[in-house]
C-alpha cells in the first residue's frame, strides 16, 4: 500500500476508536451515575463518583505497562 494509504487507514481507525471509547464512556458513567443516585447519594456525589472511578480505571491501564516495565 502506498503511505497515503496507510495515513488514511490509521488516522480513520484512530477516529473510530476515539469515538467509540467517547460512546463506551458516555454509557459507562450514565449507567454509574444512576446506579450511585439510586442508592440515595446527593447530586455532587452521583456526579463524581463515576468520573472519579472512570479516571483511576483509565489511569490503572495507562500505568500498567510502565509498572510492568520497571518491575
């Protein structure tokens, strides 16, 4: 394939992906959010609790191949 080809098809999967993980995001920290307000949480607790849990998962998978690294 020519490289123009190959720019094409890594830039399309990168925007693909990026967009799918948005949508798995989106999904993921809706469903937590309504899973914490059920429970009797107030608005600011129901709010942060997913984003942080999405934060330190997303921080967990970034570390993890570091930490292996160096271990």
């Amino acid at each position: 394939m020519s490289g123009r080809a190959d720019r094409w098809i890594r830039r399309t999967t990168i925007g693909c992906v990026g967009v799918l993980a948005l949508i798995a995001g989106t999904v993921s920290y809706l469903h937590m959010h309504l899973l914490v307000e059920l429970h009797g949480q107030p608005g600011w607790v129901a709010a942060l609790t997913p984003l942080m849990l999405l934060l330190v998962s997303s921080a967990g998978l970034v570390a993890e191949p570091l930490l292996v690294a160096a271990g």
